[in-house]
C-alpha cells in the first residue's frame, strides 16, 4: 500500500484499540509519534518527484502458528520480506498488533532512500505475494488451503452470497452418503439443486439455487463440481432425475418445462463466461427471456422478456454486461 501522508498511516498503526507494539525501527526518532512522522517527511523531501512517500505492508499470519510467532520472531520475517522486497537503506518501523487472534504486523517505510534515491514499487503486489508464499514455506508456517484463506468479513454482494452457500453445502455433505439424501438435506436449508445435461442428454454439470440465485457448484468451489460430487455420492441415476433440461444455444442456456397447465415455456439464459464470478445461468427468471411455446388454438399476445434487476452492486455491473436478448411471443 502506498501513501502520500506519513501522519495517517504513522496514527493508524498506533491507534488506540490496536493494542500495538514498536518492535524494531531505524532512521527514526522512535520516543513520539511526532517525532516518527517528521523524521520520515524530513527525508522524504530529499526527492520531490516521488508522488507516493509511504510504503506500507501488513504480513499476517494464521492463529496456528501463534505459539512460534514472538517478536524476535516477528522481526526477523520482517526483515527477511524486506530484503527480498528490496526495501533497504531506508527508514522503516515495525509495528505488532495483538487487536486480532491472529498474529499480525505493520511495516512503514520511507520510498526516499537514505542517499535520496526511489524505492521501486513496480508489480509490488505480484511480488509480494510469491515472497510471503517463499517465507511461508521457509519458516515451516501454516499455509492455508482454499477457501480457509478467506476474510469472510470482508466479503459483499455475489461473493459473500456463494461462501454461505459453500459453507452450507460444506456442513450438509459431512453426513451424506448418497444423492437422495444430500437433496433432501440441502431443501431442509432452502437450497435446491439442478443438473446441465450435454447435447447427448448425460448430465455434467450441477447448480445450487439459494433466495432465487443460481451458481453452477465448480464456480462456487472446485470441489462442489458434478464428478467430485460423484467421487462422494456415488454415480446418480440420470434417467430419474426430474430436473430442468439444459442445452446450449447461441452463447445462451436454453431449457424447457411444461406448467401445470400442460403450455410449454422455453427459457433462455445467458451463458456467463468461465473467468466471471459471478452467477452461471443467471440469478432468476427475472434474468431470462421466456418465449411461451403455443399450441395452435392459443391466441398469440405481444409482449417481451429479459431486463434484470439486482439487490447489490456486484450484481448490478454484471447483468448489464450478460443483459439476455428479448424474444416476441408466438
């Protein structure tokens, strides 16, 4: 993270609340925080090109490593990361926090170098990312798997959405042996689940719906997809399941269902592409066009379908991006 003020980030790592900890520095005055803010701008203005003063990172760790985490601990990992960083030379402070379970610290340091030179911030992020991995791996720490890496705190709209539903899913396949009951457990939670069949009629896909909204189970988690399942449950009998027929069309799911009242519907939903995170066929029939299928005695009636509506931004963004085509119907 990159700043253009000391005095904010400075405040914040010593905030009240924090419960922090000055566990090593160098270049500053350390007695106050005065002190600290005005050493860092005071060599900052060596070099008045750098926009971006503050260097800032935060290197957390999992609660499980707590007991081997000290603070001779703790500042040798951060000076091993910043080595590897390349951010030498320079002024820094190393801050721990104890606000949190897990064991975590606050590293700021001045992108002005001692001799006035830039500290380079390029693919920072990237960089960082395979570092912390190396020194997780170098120190023996706890790497987390999947979806233990997630900050569900800090998760909104589509994402916070399909976390629930993984961790439901999650919860009720503990004591499943079979399809017939994982369905029968998953509607006791309001979740209901359907199949894709392919141009031959074999299924190879499964979804989740939950409160109207639908996700293909591999875009919720790798291992929610169909053959994993299968790997679980066992081989499903495909030609006893009554769920919705889907094929493919034009970049667009197409599948049909008889009312009650013996008319047909065919419903289109737009396909959304691998790489999105969102939804996989839309998250209601809100998002579908429908084209009613009439028998010949019907007396046909002008009219449309698609548009889509959304409870949250995420969504909104992308279903003006897969809004369906509309369809007349016959």
């Amino acid at each position: 993270m990159k700043r253009s003020s000391f005095g904010g980030v400075v405040n914040y790592v010593f905030k009240d609340g924090k419960d922090a900890k000055l566990l090593a520095s160098d270049g500053v005055r350390s007695n106050t925080l005065q002190n600290i803010i005005a050493c860092f701008n005071d060599q900052a203005s060596q070099n008045s090109k750098v926009r971006n003063i503050v260097g800032h990172t935060a290197l957390s760790f999992s609660e499980k490593d707590k007991h081997q985490l000290n603070d001779e601990r703790m500042v040798q990992i951060a000076h091993d990361y910043m080595e590897k960083m390349g951010i030498k030379n320079t002024q820094y402070i190393i801050v721990r926090h104890f606000d949190r379970d897990h064991p975590h610290i606050h590293i700021v340091y001045n992108r002005v170098d001692n001799d006035g030179h830039t500290i380079s911030d390029s693919n920072d992020q990237i960089r960082s990312a395979a570092i912390c991995k190396q020194i997780t791996l170098q120190y023996g720490l706890y790497m987390p798997k999947g979806k233990e890496k997630v900050k569900v705190h800090r998760l909104r709209g589509v994402n916070k959405e399909k976390f629930h539903l993984y961790a439901t899913i999650l919860d009720v396949l503990h004591d499943c042996n079979n399809w017939d009951n994982f369905q029968r457990r998953l509607e006791r939670r309001g979740i209901a689940i359907s199949f894709r069949r392919n141009e031959n009629g074999n299924i190879h896909g499964i979804c989740f719906t939950k409160n109207g909204h639908t996700y293909s189970g591999s875009k919720i988690d790798r291992s929610l997809g169909y053959n994993k399942l299968v790997g679980l449950l066992g081989q499903i009998n495909q030609s006893q399941v009554n769920q919705k027929e889907y094929y493919h069309y034009e970049n667009t799911h197409v599948y049909q269902e008889t009312l009650d009242d013996g008319r047909i519907i065919r419903i289109y939903e737009p396909e959304i592409s691998s790489s999105d995170s969102g939804p996989s066929f839309g998250h209601n029939i809100a998002n579908a066009a429908i084209e009613f299928v009439l028998q010949p005695h019907d007396v046909p009636t002008s009219g449309g379908g698609g548009g889509s509506t959304s409870e949250d931004e995420d969504n909104e963004k992308e279903n003006k991006n897969n809004k369906p085509r509309k369809f007349r119907r016959r």
